[in-house]
C-alpha cells in the first residue's frame, strides 16, 4: 500500500507550482475519484459473471460499503506517498489507513461469514414437526459462526494493534500469545477461552440443539438461542433461564429431544384394590384413540405397585413432541378421572374398616 504507480507521481510533479495543502487535496481527490470509478466497475463486472452463484452475488451485494471504502483507502495510501506531506504527517496518514484496510478486511470476512451461514440454513426447514436434522444444522452453523467471529475480531484487533508502535506487542500478544502483556490478556479472556471452546464441542458433539426440550436445574423449558458465550433456555412459564456454555458441558442435565422429537408421556392412577384394571385399559385406548395429540405409537396400562390402600396404576402414551406429550398427558389424567368419577366411584380409592366377630358394640 506505499508504492505508488507511475501517473501518480506524474501528476504530482506537474502540480508542483500549486501551494503542498492544494496539492495533496488534488491527488486526494484524484485517488477517491478512481477508486470509486475502479470500485463500480469491478461490482458490474463480478455481478454480472456471477449472477447464477449464490454466495458470490449476494457477497458483492453485502460488502459494496467496505469493499468501497477499502477502494479508497489503497487509493489514498498511493496518494499519500507521492503528496508533498511532512514525515510525520505521511506515517500517521499511511498508519490510519492501514488501520482501516485492516478492519475493512474483516469486515468483508465477517459479512461472507453471515452470507454463508444463511445460505447453508435455507436448505432446512425449523417449522416443521419432523426438525431434528434442521436443529442439529442450525445449531452447528450457530455455533461455529459465533466461534469464527470471536477469531475473526481478535486477529482484526491484533493485526490493526500492530501497526502501531505504542502497543503493537499487545497485538502481538493476541495472536502469538506471547509475553507478558498476553498473561493479562489471557487471564482476561479466560472466561471467554473456555466458553469459546465449550461452543465449539457442543456444535460438534451436539448434547443440546436449538429448541430441544431440557431439564436444567431443576426446570423445564426449552433452548431458545446458543450465543458464543452462553445459552438461553425458554421455561415453561416464559422465563428465560441463562447459563454458560460450559454448564452443558460440565454438569448433567436432561433432554428430552437428544435423538427424536417424539416422547412417551406417563400419567400415575392411584384406584381401590377392586377397580376392573381391564375397562381402565380399554378407556386409556379409547381416550389416546379419541386424542389429536395421540401419535399412534404408544398406549398402554399397568399395575406399577400395591400398597396397603390402593393399586397404582401407570398409564403411558405417545406423542410427537415434548409440548403435545405434556398437554396429552393432562388430557388422559382428566378423561381417567371422570371415567372413575362418573362410571366407576366404587374403583376410587376407600379406606377399610374391618372388625372382629367377638368385638362389642357401643353405642
């Protein structure tokens, strides 16, 4: 960026009668004239030879602002090696510039980044019943993009810290991790390291996936969004729970979603000894059956226990996800219930009584 072409210094030598001020204003805005003229010519060209290509058309599209204003500044820096600046005033122009260049650069990386990302995720549906591969996807993607762009901001920052003398160690101490400067910085960025990294084994290993069904401390809900440094779980009642990463690497928890989307749901009966367990079966059936949340998988009835006063009974059913085998749940305890209730009171639980034969009788 401080070779400057032929023409240029050309220009500068013929405007060497003006005052230095006007001179270096022309072949500023010399520079800024060709490259917005390079810049618009390039954009017709690559939009017009990739139009069919979906990432590369829609790249052109994102990055027309950097991609200008990276025009400029290679322009500028080429204007300032040949303008009649002092020394001190070149080194600071080309040290800003540079600068600039640097964050533009990862500027476009960030925004192919974004590009890529959602084009891989089109292919996927999440509105669908059936999203297990489209969750493990959007979780993958999700993830990864976090990770890269947290690499990507740090080596910008490193790179741009480098170019200036005052703490170009603290950029190298980003990127070579080296000194005594990069102990500081790691122990700041410790808890980022470790849930940077934590992301990167859940976006490989997959123990959770956006929207799955988990029970963590304590509480049901749902994951809501995986961000690069924690998680976000949608509760039951819309409370939203917020961990770290690294808990779902560190700590068990449940999910209920890990492979499928469908559960078996249980609903526990406590009945007299002598209720008919043969009619509750049949009305579970008839109650799953009757049951839009029902899947057509799973229904069925069992004795789990005796005790001293009552049967439990275990009635499980199917359904094709968590929130249906929750409310199908309810629904067959309900419908068990007032078929106890309205059919059969005497299989509701009693107490007994009993006395001897020999006992007295008191008024």
């Amino acid at each position: 960026m401080t070779s400057s072409p032929p023409w240029l210094a050309d220009l500068a030598l013929r405007l060497a009668w003006a005052p230095p001020w006007a001179v270096s204003l022309g072949l500023i805005i010399v520079a800024v004239l060709v490259a917005l003229t390079a810049h618009w010519a390039l954009v017709r060209v690559v939009r017009r030879s990739l139009e069919k290509d979906a990432f590369w058309s829609a790249l052109a599209v994102r990055t027309r602002r950097p991609t200008r204003l990276a025009f400029i500044a290679a322009a500028l820096s080429l204007a300032v090696a040949v303008a009649p600046l002092t020394a001190g005033q070149a080194a600071m122009s080309k040290r800003v510039l540079l600068v600039l260049f640097i964050v533009l650069i990862g500027w476009i990386v960030m925004t192919a980044l974004d590009i890529a990302a959602a084009l891989h995720l089109r292919k996927f549906k999440i509105d669908v019943e059936d999203n297990l591969l489209a969750r493990k996807h959007l979780t993958q993607v999700k993830i990864l993009r976090r990770a890269c762009a947290v690499v990507v901001g740090l080596v910008t920052v490193g790179l741009a810290l480098m170019t200036i003398p005052g703490v170009r160690q603290w950029g190298v101490s980003l990127l070579a991790a080296g000194g005594a400067a990069s102990l500081i910085v790691g122990l700041a960025l410790q808890p980022l390291l470790t849930n940077l990294i934590a992301g990167i084994q859940i976006a490989i290993t997959q123990p959770i996936r956006i929207d799955d069904a988990v029970i963590v401390e304590k509480e049901w809900g749902n994951i809501e969004e995986i961000n690069a440094t924690y998680v976000v779980v949608r509760l039951w009642d819309w409370r939203r729970m917020v961990l770290p990463l690294s808990y779902f690497i560190q700590t068990p928890f449940q999910n209920w979603t890990r492979e499928s989307a469908a559960l078996i749901g249980t609903a526990m009966l406590y009945v007299d000894h002598a209720a008919p367990i043969d009619r509750l079966r049949a009305k579970l059936e008839e109650i799953a059956k009757a049951s839009p949340l029902w899947d057509g998988k799973v229904v069925n009835l069992q004795v789990t226990d005796v005790t001293a006063q009552v049967l439990e009974v275990r009635c499980l059913v199917s359904s094709r996800n968590a929130l249906k085998t929750f409310d199908l749940r309810c629904e067959v305890r309900e419908k068990m219930m007032a078929f106890l209730r309205d059919e059969l009171p005497e299989a509701l639980p009693r107490q007994r009584l009993g006395l001897s034969e020999n006992a007295p009788l008191t008024a």
